[in-house]
C-alpha cells in the first residue's frame, strides 16, 4: 500500500480515537472572516512591506522579502491556498481531512527563483561554490523544485487549532518524507488578532540529504526541526490590514552539521501592510 | 410586475433593479401606483385603459407596488417583490503555519 494510503488510514485512525476528546467544536463559521471562506469565493491579497529570512547556507544571501502575494480559493472539496492544491474528504466544525500537495520548503536557500521566495525581480542568485574544506571548494547543490503530497488532518478545540500532515516527495526527485505537525491558539482576539503558532518538522535522511547532502563527505540523519511563529493583524479599513509576524525554527543537528550549512536557526519576519485584490 | 423577486448573492446588502409595472382594464380608469415607504415614486393616469411604469428602485427589504385611486385612499391592487437572501456555504481556512500568511 502506497505511503500515502497508510499515512491516510493512520491519521484517520488516530482521529477516530482521539476525536472524542476534541469533540468541542470551534465555532462554526457564520461568516466570511479571516479564518472563514464562502464557498467559490476567489480571494487575492498583496502584502507590501519589508522583511527577510535568514539563510543557514554557507555563502547564501538572507532572502529579502517586499512583495507576498496570496491566493485562496476554496471549492466545495478543492481548494488552493497560494502553491498548494488539495481536496478535501471531510469537514466538520472540529476536524478537516484533506490531501494536499506543497512544494518543498528548504529549496528557497538555494534558489532565489523559487516560487516560495516572493522578491523584487533584480535580486541575483548567489554563486553556486561557497565553501571551503580544506581547501577543497564543496560544490553547493541546485536542487530542482519538488512536490510532497499526502494527507491533512485539521482538528479543531474552541479556539485552538491542531493540523499534522504525512507527505510523500511526488516528483521523484529524493521520494523522502516528512511529516509537519503544530497547533495554534489566539493570544489576542479583538480588533487586532495575534495568534502563536508552534509545532515541529520531520525530514526523513532521503530529504535532507537532497538538500544538504555532500557526496563521500556527508550522508546526513533524518531531522526534527522544531519553529514557533508570533503572527499579528490590526484590519485599517475594509481592504487594508497591517500585518507582521516572526518566525522562528531551530534547525535539527542533522541539517547543520553538514558542511554547507553555517546557522543553527533560519529566522524571517515581516511588517507591511496586506491589501485585498479580491 | 416583473422582477417579482430579488435574489442577493454573497454579502450583497441591496438590490438595485428597474421595477416594470403594467396595469389593463376593460374600462376607463383614473389611478395612481405607487411604491409603498417611497412617496417619490408616484404615476398616475386619468381615464386610461392600461399604462405601464417603468422606475429604478434600491431597497433592502420587500418592496410593496400599488395601484389606488387618485385621491390616494384605497387600495385597487398590490404586489410584492420579495428579497431572498442566498444562503453561503461557508468553510474553514487552513492558515498552515508554514506558509507566511
């Protein structure tokens, strides 16, 4: 049975056995709000401001961030949400089944083309050799753009929100794993809204070594990476919001002792202003 | 009448449509339509058989159309032109923490 399948069955599974506990639904939507969508509804934002995210690989410039652009459009089982496609099973007030395809993060260090890295045109790709072991330049892979697709299970307890997904690598260029898992609660909920999210993620050692693998020199481990992120939103008018919010992860030994990498943590943040579209 | 019902869509909050109204009779009449709650909104004719009355209206609620007699006393005939609010179907968003927004 595929992975895909077995991590399905197993996140229902799971569900089925821990939803009882759950079973106090968050409030059901009643209304198109931040976290409620209407059916068919087309929604595009932009996000003008300033930021960046740090890069923990050797000779990489931090990623600077001016420009995000977001996408959300939500059928009655497909959705998207920016780069990421899914279609739903099932939905209650309390849990969410999808399955859902997402690229693969850790190419932005790589890669100021990806389409995760949302910047101004002219910024330029660093050169692909920065490191140096004992006088030895080590190349600094390329990877080419991935997919990871698998299932999603959102659950949902007052005002706190738990999501874990289990993802396949789809486009054949590492077939590792990964499973991300967080949950996040309102620490203001008013006008403005901050809201805290933490959680971790697990690469299996195929995934990590795509990215930070160096042949005959480093065959890295499988990684846990815990984060937590602060987000904040104060709505100005019916289409203006300012935005901002921190991001922080703390990188699994695995990924940092491999010899292109130089930071133990990638840290982004951003402040701006968000302006409805659509 | 026609429309005689007006459908919002959404988070539409008025309906903006032109009310067509026609009246027939098989004799000379002298009447007056009018929209009930829009005194601007006044036709009338004298020893006519039909007429026809065309206005654009906004409203938010059921709109009354009437037909009375001149002196504006009683009421010959109304209809309505009901508004119907489009139920949403309304969904969770994900929100990742992953993504940036």
């Amino acid at each position: 049975m595929s992975f895909i399948l077995r991590s399905t069955f197993a996140l229902l599974a799971f569900a089925a056995a821990a939803g009882p506990q759950l079973a106090t639904a968050q409030a059901p939507c009643k209304a198109p709000s931040a976290d409620c969508i209407a059916v068919g509804d087309l929604q595009v934002s932009l996000s003008l401001g300033a930021g960046t995210r740090t890069n923990p690989v050797a000779g990489r410039d931090n990623i600077p961030l001016f420009v995000i652009p977001y996408l959300s459009y939500y059928g009655k089982r497909f959705f998207l949400e920016s780069l990421e496609p899914g279609v739903t099973l099932y939905e209650s007030d309390a849990h969410t089944f999808n399955l859902i395809a997402t690229p693969g993060f850790d190419r932005v260090f790589f890669s100021r083309h990806d389409p995760q890295n949302i910047l101004l045109p002219f910024a330029a790709d660093a050169p692909s050799f920065g490191v140096q072991q004992e006088e030895q330049p080590i190349a600094v892979p390329a990877p080419h753009t991935t997919y990871l697709a698998g299932p999603e299970w959102l659950f949902r307890h007052r005002n706190f929100i738990g999501q874990v997904s289990a993802l396949y690598e789809v486009t054949g260029r590492h077939k590792g794993y990964e499973v991300r898992a967080a949950a996040s609660a309102p620490l203001i909920q008013s006008k403005q809204s901050l809201a805290i999210n933490a959680g971790v993620t697990w690469k299996s050692a195929a995934t990590v070594d795509y990215y930070y693998g160096v042949q005959d020199l480093y065959d890295p481990d499988s990684a846990l990476s815990p984060f937590i992120k602060l987000s904040y939103a104060l709505p100005l008018s019916e289409r203006w919001t300012l935005v901002a919010f921190l991001h922080y992860e703390y990188l699994d030994s695995s990924i940092v002792d491999s010899p292109i990498v130089t930071d133990h943590e990638v840290v982004t943040g951003f402040a701006g202003f968000n302006f409805k579209v659509l | 009448m026609r429309p005689r019902v007006c459908t919002l869509a959404g988070d539409a909050a008025t309906c903006n449509t032109t009310v067509h109204a026609e009246w027939r009779s098989p004799r000379n009449e002298s009447l007056c339509l009018l929209i009930v709650d829009r005194p601007e909104v006044r036709r009338c004719w004298e020893d006519h058989q039909q007429g026809v009355y065309s206005v654009e209206v906004s409203f938010t609620e059921d709109l009354v159309v009437e037909l009375r007699d001149p002196e504006l006393d009683r009421v010959l005939a109304s209809q309505a032109i009901a508004v119907i609010r489009q139920a949403l179907l309304l969904r969770h968003k994900r929100r990742p923490p992953w993504n940036i927004f």
